[in-house]
C-alpha cells in the first residue's frame, strides 16, 4: 500500500494525516527539526525484503523504530532538506515480487547542485543494495546483504550482515563502531579506509593511494592491501595477511595470531605481542630500516630467523646476541617451537629488532577494549 505526501513551504504548518490502513492506522516519523520533508512514501513489506537503491544525492539509511512500528514491516522513504522552492530531485519507490523487493531511484532533475537529501527506514533485517553517484550513510542494519557501491564517501555504523561489500571510488569509507560480517570486502580506490572494530569470518580491505586504519580486528582471517597509501594496523588478531604492492608506510601494534606481510618499499614497523603458526616477514628495497619489537612471549617460545644486509639488537635483546653471526647479516634463535618467525629484508639499512616493553603490550590491550591510556 502506497501513502504519499508532497510538501510545499507554504503549507508547513497545514495538519497532516495518513488514511487509515486496515491493520492500525500510524503516522510515520517526522523529520528533524530546521528539516523539511519534502516528500514522504510509505510501504508496509516483507520485513526480509531486498531494498535496492539508485541515488543521486545523498542517502542515509536505518532501521524504523521498532519501538513505534513494532510489526517490522514499514519502509519510508523521504525527501529532506531545507526551504526549497523549485525541487530538482525525483523520488519513486517500487514494490514487487509480492512485497519482497522494494526498487527506489532517487534522480536529480538538473546538473545544479541539490540540498535535498533521501532517508530511507526500512525493516531492520531488510537486505540492502545501493548504487550512488553521492555520500552513503547506512547504520543498524542486520540482514544478510549489504552493498554499497558509491562514487563518493561511505560511512557505517554498528552493521551486522552475512556478506558485506563496501565500495568507493572517490571518497573515504569510515566503518564507526562494531562491522560484523561473514565475507566483507570494503575498497577505495582514491580514499581512505577507517575501521573501529571488526569481527566476523573473512576481510579483504584494500586501497590504491587511500591509508587504512583499524583501531581493532577480530576477524579469523584478515587481508590488508594497498599500493601506496598508509597502514596503521592496531590490535590485529586471528590470522592477517598485509600486502603493500609498490611502496608504503606500515604500522602495526598489538598483533596476536598468525601474520604474513610482503611490502615492496616504504617502511615497516611492527610490534608483535603473540604469535602462532609459521610466520613470515618479507619486505623490500625499504627506504628505512625495518623496526620490529617482539614480546616476552615470543622470544622465549618461537624459532626466530632474521636475514638482511645488516641486523642491530636493541639493548633489550643483547642478552642473545649469540644468535647474531659474525658479519651480523643473519640472527637466528632457535627453539625447537613449531612455532616460527622468519623476516627477510633487501632493504640498505637492514633491521632492527627489538622488544616489546609491558606499557606497550598494557595500552595495546586496553586500547582493544575501549579504554584509552595517555
């Protein structure tokens, strides 16, 4: 069932009312405040159904509140934005497949720019696919589905989702709070990558110049992967693979789990407080030399090889400078551990190994759990 409402300025103040529906007659959610809404379409569907969205303005996307439509099965879709007089922008909303599919286009009239913006409620288990030429904002969605393909920024918050893919061309893409899915792909070509707290299965993140940024990943088996742009890694965990093909600057604290890391150029430094498996640092004609501080843990229960044109132990780790050879290229501690660590650098300035000190591993730790330290 379709109720709609065009909005005029000059009719602000006129009393709205929606015709009854056989089920219970409700008035949807009034935009906020110094907000117009300049069109309003409600559906009642399926409240698994699939919203497929075609935007040419900005879109945010949530949930309805379950609170005032407790059924789950409202969608509303609406124009918002200031006093505008002559709207350039379209909205049209689809229903099909016996209130399964819901087909939204929101389509810019002109070339000027629009103040308009679609917000769109829908059932919070909805799937979603979009595809914008604008800014996407989607936040508590849990469903099976989402994707997101946008020429400009993404941003996310608190998603729970089977499969997630998160694309960008232009813009940034900010992940804020919990992202939790079982295949996640997320992709800036030419922005950055910012990520809060990742859970789930599988992760493939990548960029070409855009940095990446993780304050904490959960995930069983993690992918990072960029050309040139920055890495700052925090609190990695469970299996991760770190790709940088040409030449970057790579971050990465409070790893646990098993890491594998091939870098091209650029610098490397890497603080790890717990490892497992075989593990493998490759890196390349690095501009700098690769810093790498090991914990406690990991000098005394892995078999550590080391191998680069020159290696330096910092002072904490003099007490095993029998391990380094004479000509000082190659350190080597053994331990009869299946548990290994194997770095190779070409770069000029060699490695430099070092540990891991107890505030470090102590901050990682608290910054894992939301608690921050000075």
């Amino acid at each position: 069932m379709l109720l709609q409402r065009a909005w005029l300025p000059h009719l602000s103040n006129h009393l709205r009312r929606y015709a009854k529906k056989s089920r219970v007659d409700i008035k949807p959610v009034m935009a906020a405040s110094k907000r117009m809404v300049h069109q309003e379409i409600l559906h009642y569907v399926n409240p698994f159904a699939r919203i497929n969205v075609k935007s040419d303005v900005f879109l945010r996307i949530q949930p309805a509140d379950v609170h005032q439509y407790t059924s789950g099965d409202v969608f509303i879709a609406q124009l918002v934005g200031g006093q505008v007089k002559n709207s350039n922008v379209s909205l049209d909303v689809k229903v099909a497949d016996e209130d399964k599919v819901v087909n939204v286009v929101v389509k810019k009239l002109t070339e000027q720019a629009s103040q308009l913006e679609c917000h769109l409620h829908i059932p919070v288990r909805s799937d979603v696919s979009v595809d914008a030429k604008g800014s996407v904002r989607v936040e508590g969605v849990q469903s099976e589905l989402l994707q997101v393909k946008a020429k400009e920024g993404i941003l996310t918050k608190n998603i729970k989702a089977t499969h997630i893919n998160l694309y960008s061309e232009n813009g940034n893409i900010n992940c804020m709070g919990t992202l939790l899915g079982k295949i996640t792909q997320i992709e800036s070509h030419n922005g950055n990558i910012s990520m809060d707290k990742l859970q789930g299965d599988s992760l493939n993140c990548s960029t070409k110049a855009g940095s990446i940024v993780t304050d904490c990943c959960y995930v069983e088996n993690s992918k990072f992967q960029t050309q040139t742009g920055r890495l700052e890694l925090k609190n990695v965990h469970k299996s991760s693979q770190v790709h940088v093909h040409q030449s970057a600057e790579l971050n990465m604290t409070g790893v646990h789990g098993n890491l594998q890391i091939t870098t091209k150029g650029g610098s490397l430094n890497v603080q790890l407080s717990e490892l497992v498996g075989s593990n493998k640092i490759d890196a390349e004609n690095l501009l700098e030399e690769a810093i790498i501080h090991i914990s406690q843990a990991i000098e005394q229960d892995l078999h550590i090889e080391v191998t680069a044109p020159e290696v330096k132990l910092e002072t904490e780790l003099e007490h095993v400078a029998h391990a380094l050879n004479e000509s000082k290229n190659k350190f080597v501690l053994s331990n009869p551990n299946t548990n290994r660590l194997d770095v190779s650098s070409t770069g000029a300035k060699g490695v430099r190994l070092g540990k891991q000190s107890w505030s470090d591993m102590m901050r990682h730790k608290l910054q894992a759990i939301g608690t921050d330290l000075p």
